[in-house]
C-alpha cells in the first residue's frame, strides 16, 4: 500500500494543473449545467401540458438521473477532498469513477431516444433509420456499463485490453447516432418544404434549432474518444461527467422552442399580410350624392266624402285642421343640399 501510495503521489506531483484542476472544474461545469438544466425543466412543466406520455416519460427520466448523477458527483469529491483529504491513492483508483460509466448513460440514453422518435418522425416512419439508431444506442450503453464492471476494483489508472476497447467503442456509437440523427432531421425537414414563405421560414427554423442541439454533445463525445489514455483519466472523466448533461439541455432548449416558435410565428403572420396590405396602394372612390328634403305639412284630416279629392288634397297641404285627438303642430323642415364624399377601399386581390 505504501509503494501504491508513492506511485499515485509521484505521479500526481509531476503534473498537478493536468490531474487536479480537472476534478475541480468537474464540479462547477456540473452544478451550472444542472442549474442551467433545472431552469429548463421548470419552464417544460409548466408548458408541457399536451405532451405526448412517452416524451413526458424520457423527460422525466433523464432529470432524475441527472440529479442522481450530481448528487454522486458531489459524493465523490467531498471523499477526495474532504474525508480522505491527503491521500494520493484515491486520485488514481477507479472505484469511483468507474460508476460514471453508468449513471452517465442512464441519462443520455433517454435523450437520445427522444431524438431518434423525432428522426424516426420527420422522415415518415422510416424503420431503417430506427434500426440503424437503436444499434448504435444500444452498442454504446453496454459498452459503457460493461466497462463500468471491468474498472471499478481498480486501483491504478492501467485497464485492460478488453476495457480499453469498450472506452473507444462506447463514444464513437455515441457519435455515429448523433449524426445518423442529425443529418436524418435535418433531411426530413428539409423535404417538408411547402413552397410558402411562412411554412418555409418556420421550417428552416427548426433545422437551425436541430443543428443548434445536437452540435454540442458530438463535440464532447468526440472530446472523450479523443483524449481517452489511461494515463490521463482526468480529462475525458470530465468531458464524460457532463456530457449526459449536455444532451439533456439540448433536448429541453429544443422542447421548449416550440412556444417561442409558435409566438414569432403567429408576429409574422400578422406582419407579413400587414406589409402585404400595406404595400398595395389603396384606390380612393368617391361617390357624390344630392339630397333634397321636401317640407310638407302633416295633417291627419281625411279628404271630406262626397267633395273633390283634388281640392281636398290642396287643402290638405296648405292647411292643417284639427282631428278629435287635438291640434297637430306644423313640422317645418329646411330645403338642404349635401354633398358627401366617401372613401370606399378596394377588397384586396387574393394571392
């Protein structure tokens, strides 16, 4: 144990800034992106009240193995740098570590199987692209839990042959399905063009937010495949911690686009037949009308039986007697001539 303890002190004083600042950054990159995460799935559940019970169930899953992820996270440094503080085995033993290999999968499995639902739907059912995924997926979370139960008795960084292929295997399926679903959304949006500016402009929307998602974690699974070398564990432990994270973040920034789409969408709708109306010049017609008011008086005397109607008709009009019900003032009303303008606008021509 002594000699053990020798070797990990030898080894971690030669290079302390490459061994240690690792580990430290592990936990703030973590706990900002599990606050960044937390922000986001509080947003999704107050939005999320229409969607589909298996999203809501992957959702759902992938957060609870975050926080479970987190947690042991926190566990394992508070042993490094708390409880066994001056011990230099334990920065080289793996039997911590190697339970990342584990959790880690837990929550990028589900994200990842949201994306592929979406490629699987972007591109009518296409069962070929689920197969090709579901191979890919499943290639990289055996290898990565199987390489968790090879390494965990560990007590050097040195793995064997078997675990060290399984560490390559695992990231590279990862980014093998990351671009089988990227190029399979990307493609499938880009054939639902319609021809109309508003669907296009949306859809080309969504292609940018796929891109936007999916960029990141390819990036971080290239970065452990790259940097794995088991005489530097630190680095791509680091990348592999957060990575599940990554995806997850991803996968809620894409959930939640859709009421900020939805808002800007509904913005140019109105904007764009604004504009369309506005920029057709308005044809003004304007109508002259002449009205005349004749004044007569008003009078509730019938024409006498027996005398000549075309006197009694003159009288009527010139005089205005009394009935049974009383008087009936006069109504004079004032001869006027108007003349009214009004603008009429031409209906728009339909498109």
């Amino acid at each position: 144990m002594a000699s053990l303890e020798e070797s990990a002190k030898a080894l971690i004083e030669s290079n302390l800034e490459r061994t240690l600042s690792p580990l430290l950054l592990t936990l703030g990159f973590d706990s900002y992106l599990m606050g960044m995460i937390g922000n986001q799935f509080f947003h999704y559940v107050t939005t999320a009240e229409r969607e589909a019970r298996h999203i809501t169930i992957l959702v759902y899953f992938a957060m609870v193995m975050a926080v479970v992820t987190t947690g042991f996270t926190w566990a394992w440094e508070l042993h490094i740098f708390a409880f066994n503080y001056g011990k230099y085995a334990q920065f080289i033993s793996q039997q911590w570590t190697a339970w990342h290999s584990v959790l880690c999968p837990t929550t990028k499995i589900a994200v990842q199987i949201f994306y592929a639902e979406r490629a699987w739907r972007v591109n009518n059912r296409n069962n070929w692209i689920l197969l090709a995924l579901g191979v890919c997926l499943t290639t990289s979370s055996v290898c990565s839990i199987t390489f968790a139960f090879l390494t965990y008795k560990l007590v050097t960084p040195a793995v064997g042959t078997a675990a060290d292929i399984l560490h390559r295997i695992w990231p590279s399926a990862c980014i093998v399905a990351d671009l089988i679903t990227t190029t399979s959304i990307l493609w499938g949006l880009y054939q639902s063009r319609t021809g109309w500016k508003l669907t296009d402009k949306l859809i080309y929307r969504l292609m940018r937010v796929s891109v936007e998602a999916q960029i990141p974690p390819t990036i971080a699974a290239s970065v452990v495949l790259m940097t794995w070398s088991p005489s530097l564990l630190c680095v791509p432990t680091l990348v592999g911690i957060i990575l599940p994270k990554i995806y997850l973040t991803g996968c809620l920034s894409v959930l939640n686009s859709r009421d900020i789409i939805k808002q800007n969408s509904s913005t140019y709708h109105s904007s764009f037949f604004s504009e369309e109306r506005s920029s057709k010049p308005q044809q003004r017609v304007t109508v002259s009308t002449n009205t005349y008011v004749e004044s007569c008086y008003h009078t509730t005397d019938l024409p006498p039986v027996g005398l000549n109607r075309a006197l009694a008709a003159k009288e009527s009009c010139l005089f205005a007697g009394e009935s049974d019900f009383g008087s009936n003032p006069t109504l004079p009303v004032t001869l006027s001539k108007e003349d009214l303008e009004i603008e009429i606008e031409k209906p728009r021509e339909q498109v």
